[in-house]
C-alpha cells in the first residue's frame, strides 16, 4: 500500500487533490481511498487530506500517519505543523514552491533523505499561469506522478477531466502536465551529466 497525505490550506483544493489521485490510481485499475481531516473549516486554516492506494481492497480507515509521501501545497505550514512525521527516510516530499529548499530551511532535513526523493515545483505559479487562480493542485498532482511514479500523468489528466467541466480540466491539466515536466527535467540533466 502507499500512503499519502497532503498539507495546505483551506481553498487551496487539498481536499480535491486526495480525490483527484485516487480517481487516477482507479482509472489504472487500483484500489484508492481519499478522504480529509478538518480543524476549522475555513479558507485558509489548516487542512489535511489523506490518500491510499493498492493493488487489493483497502480496508484501513484511520488518518495516515505514515505516509510513504508528503505533498506540501503550502509552504508556510513547513515550520508550523510536522508536516513530516512519520515520513520515513526513503519517503517522497513534494513541496509547493518557487524557493530552493536551503531558502525553506530545509537544507539540513533533505541532507538525509533518500537523494531523488525530494521536489520543488512552482505549482501555484503554474496555477496562476494556466488557470488563472492560485490553486495548485492539480499541478501538484502532475509533479506527484513525475515524481513517484505511482499514477501517470495520463490518469492524473482523465481524473481531472472527471472532476472539472471542459474549459476548467484543460486549464488545470496544462498546469500539471508543466509542472510534470518542471520535476522531470532536473532527473534528465542529472542521468545526462552521468553519463557524461
């Protein structure tokens, strides 16, 4: 099973993320569960959506409290909530960001982990660009599955396409589809400075 669980803020679509990754893990013949864990439910207040997928039926119901990865869709929560625990060291992070992570105050937190398994992507930048709102995630989604490999970014695409009408879903997966490829592009350099 792989767990994830995702941070943000209330109107930023985290609740909609969760939802998102598991209509595309079905669409790919998965088992998915998705659901989220309310303090005050207002824009802006902490929010935390949970998100499990698997080969096999899922029957676990409780807050994931170990996730194999953590989507950050706002930064500012970084060094207000443990954003990170439970996260193993070979856990995936993915943070919502145009800053480097030594920016962040991250610098000595990522130095041991597991190298590859940590991003930074602009998504609500890429929002704002393609959507026209500084809501990040279905960009996040899109460097999710650049990231993980868990969905493709075909499933992400069609789960979008599902939740949103026409006009909306082809803004939302022009954001993750640039955000998929803001996180493949430095893996690329780095196997082509390998192999060099």
């Amino acid at each position: 099973m792989f767990q994830v669980r995702i941070h943000g803020r209330g109107g930023q679509g985290v609740v909609t993320a969760a939802e998102m990754l598991s209509i595309a893990a079905f669409r790919e013949g998965r088992h998915a569960q998705a659901f989220p864990s309310f303090g005050s439910e207002r824009t802006g207040a902490p929010v935390v959506a949970f998100c499990r997928l698997d080969a096999r039926p899922i029957r676990l119901r409780e807050p994931v409290g170990q996730p194999d990865a953590v989507i950050i869709q706002d930064p500012t929560l970084l060094h207000m909530v443990d954003v990170f625990a439970g996260l193993p060291r070979n856990g995936y992070i993915l943070v919502n960001t145009s800053r480097d992570l030594e920016a962040l105050g991250l610098a000595d937190f990522v130095r041991e982990r597991q190298p590859g398994r940590i991003a930074t992507v602009p998504a609500t930048e890429l929002a704002l660009k393609h959507i026209g709102r500084p809501v990040p995630n279905a960009a996040l989604l899109g460097a999710f599955a650049a990231l993980t490999g868990q969905v493709s970014l075909d499933a992400v695409a069609a789960a979008i396409a599902e939740t949103f009408g026409e006009k909306l879903a082809r803004a939302n997966i022009a954001a993750a589809s640039a955000a998929h490829a803001a996180v493949l592009a430095p893996r690329a350099e780095d196997s082509h400075a390998e192999a060099g």
